[in-house]
C-alpha cells in the first residue's frame, strides 16, 4: 500500500481531517442505531426463543458500539445527532427498501449487509489515524453475522426451493446498499476523502481502489458460497 | 400483615412451590423480553435522536433482566423456554391489543402499563423467599418508568386536545392489563397460589387481597395524576 495513516494528532490539528472522521464515525453510529432496530424487530419475527434470544442478544451488542461511537464524538468535541443527521435519509431508505418478507430475509440481510459494510469500513480503517481505526475496527468485530449461516443452510436443506429465493434477496440487498452508498458518496465527501486522501495526504490510487472494491466483491462472493448460494 | 416468607429452602425441598416459582419467574422473563421488542420498536417511532437513544438503551435494561432470570431458572435447574411458553400467548395478545398508534401512546404503555405490573409484582415479592423476592424487586427496579413523565406533560402542554385521548387510552392499557391477568389466573394457579398460599403454608387473606388491589389502583391514579390526565 502506497499510503500513510494520519497521525492521531491530526483529529486536533486538521479541522478537514476532523471533518472526514466525523462522516465516518456519523455514519457508523446510525448504522448502528438503526441495525439495533432492525435486529429487534427481527427477534419478534423468530420462530424460536432461542433464536429470538439470540437474535435480542445481538441488537444489544449494536446499541453498545452505538453508545462507544457516540462517546467518541462527544471526546472529539462533537455532537452526536448533529453528525449521524446527514445519514439518517440514505441509511433509512436502505432499510424501507429491504424490509425482510419473513424470518429468513431478515437473517440474510443481517449477514449479507452487515458483512459488505463491515468489509467496507474495515478497508477505511486502514486509512484512518490508529485511535479511529482501533474503534471502527471494534465496532464492525461486534457485527459478526455468520451465527446465522448454519440456520440458512438448514432451511435450504428442509425446502431447496428457499435458495433461489434467497439469491435473488442477496442480489437486491446488495444493489440497494450500492445505490444508498452511492448517494451518501455524492452528498457527502467525508469518507471518501478519507480513501482517496487530500492535497497533504495521499490516499489510495485507482488500481488500490480496484483491488478494493474486488476484495468486497470477492468476500461478497464467499458468503454467499457458505450458504450454498449463487452471489 | 399475617403470611409467612417461605424459606429458600423450599425451591429445593418443595416441588409444588418451585412450580408456582417458576411460573412467576416465567411470565417475568415472557415479559422482559416482549418488553424489550416493545420498546425497540418504540424507539424506532421515536422523534429525536435522544429519544431514540433512551428508548433503545430502556430496551437493553430489559433484555439484561431477562437474561438474568432465564440465568436463574437455568440455576433451579428449569428450562426458560418451556417455563416462558405459556405465558407467550396471553401477554402477546396483551401487546397486539394494545399496539400504540404513536410515539406518545408508546411512551404512556411503557409507563403505565410497566407501572401496574411492576407494582403487583412486587406485592407478590412479599410471598416469595428472600432470593426470588431480591431478583424480582430487582427487575422491576429496572423497569422504571418515569422518564415517561415530563415527555408526556410537555406534549399535552403543547397541545391540550392530548389528554383527552390519552386518559382514554390509560384506561385502555389497564383494561386489557385486567383482561389477560385474569386469563392468566385462570390458566395457570401458581402465581395465585404464591399469593394465597397453600395446605401448608399461610398467604394473604381476603382482607389482605383488598387492600392490595386498593394500592395497586391508587398507585396507578398518582402515576396518571403525574402525567396531569385523569385515572
């Protein structure tokens, strides 16, 4: 890699480098609160107790990296709401737009969305001073959906026919995230900053951000593979 | 008053009482976790940020109270899940009766309906050894919910015609409360036979039985009367 991590000093001394980490940690931290939502309302759809407990279990570890993120922001000198405010309408729609018909979908879009987020800010991670990175890090290691690949792969197995249906959900889920990033990456140049770096600061270049986007791809495709599905 | 505290011995040495214990310990569980569902989606509906958050975080109480006593019937050597199923139907039909239709109705459920089952939960503590009285205070300590209060006579302030409607529905909520308790009752005797007592072991006589239901009723006006509405 070509490029240099921002020192910690730089959240103080650079008001634009502030900025940018400011977009990642908003964005991050209505994930979380709104993934905490979704999470719960996905436990009251289980079939099981245990699965609901399970399913309750993991929204509370999402409300905690939501009250670590908000923290933070209040460390750096920032608001909370005011920072999360811009990602409130992308991250909302990304939601409306994939409501889980049912348990299995719901299960899906937890492993499927988490995991090519997660994926994603773990790449960011790496362009980011070490206080930051350390965080975010933290925050997508409490996300880990693969509990439900076993519980996938076993609905497959009673019913062959859930796999295309599944399939074509993990399509949408995907297409849908890449259309909210997308519109975040237009209104907002935070976290793109961020990867592609400033004036005083190289970030990465096109052939890094090629590798990059078929490193997201690629895993995209290896989870996908551990349910037994086509991506 | 004239009953006698069962000694902790008796979840041991008593299996008729260890089965009212753990019916009581069931709806309880049944209960957090419905509750923490409840209040996920009420946060969801949620105006502001904050009000998001302290939704979302009431919630997370609710979810570490439950694991708490599925912990402890996992300890009297019970099965969370068996002794939490009959109770899942009454008080799921208690929540789809009273779905809120907003924010506000969400907020008034969560206090007044916590409110009322909290206090009879804690007049049952009386009945119950000194280790189930400890965990069941303890929940219903973390179940408080007076944050409600100023939330709810500022939106009245701000527009009078609330009362009116919400008064309504607090009768509402402990109308249908009063309904599935019953049922419960009805169903299932151990939660009544802690209260009554047994053949061997004296409980709360009719008297006694009066006057509980009168502080049930009047602590359920106060709590109205905080709120400036009419019981």
């Amino acid at each position: 890699m070509t490029h240099v991590r921002p020192p910690v000093s730089a959240l103080r001394d650079d008001p634009h480098y502030l900025a940018c980490v400011a977009d990642l940690l908003g964005v991050l931290a209505y994930g979380e609160l709104v993934a905490f939502e979704r999470l719960a309302a996905d436990a009251a759809m289980a079939p099981t107790f245990s699965d609901k407990t399970e399913l309750a279990y993991r929204a509370t570890l999402e409300f905690s990296s939501f009250l670590r993120l908000r923290d933070r922001l209040s460390e750096l000198g920032l608001d909370a709401d005011t920072v999360m405010e811009p990602f409130r309408e992308p991250l909302d729609s990304y939601h409306s737009h994939t409501a889980p018909g049912d348990w299995l979908e719901g299960l899906m879009k937890v492993y499927v969305g988490d995991g090519i987020s997660s994926d994603f800010y773990r790449e960011i991670a790496h362009y980011v001073d070490s206080e930051t990175s350390s965080l975010v890090l933290e925050v997508c290691d409490a996300r880990n959906g693969d509990f439900v690949v076993e519980r996938i792969r076993s609905a497959i197995e009673q019913d062959p026919r859930v796999a295309g249906r599944l399939a074509l959900w993990g399509r949408r889920l995907v297409g849908e995230a890449l259309t909210q990033a997308q519109r975040v990456a237009a209104d907002r140049d935070g976290i793109s900053t961020l990867l592609v770096g400033g004036a005083d600061r190289p970030g990465a270049d096109l052939a890094e951000l090629g590798r990059m986007f078929a490193r997201l791809t690629d895993d995209h495709t290896k989870r996908m593979q551990a349910l037994g599905l086509a991506a």
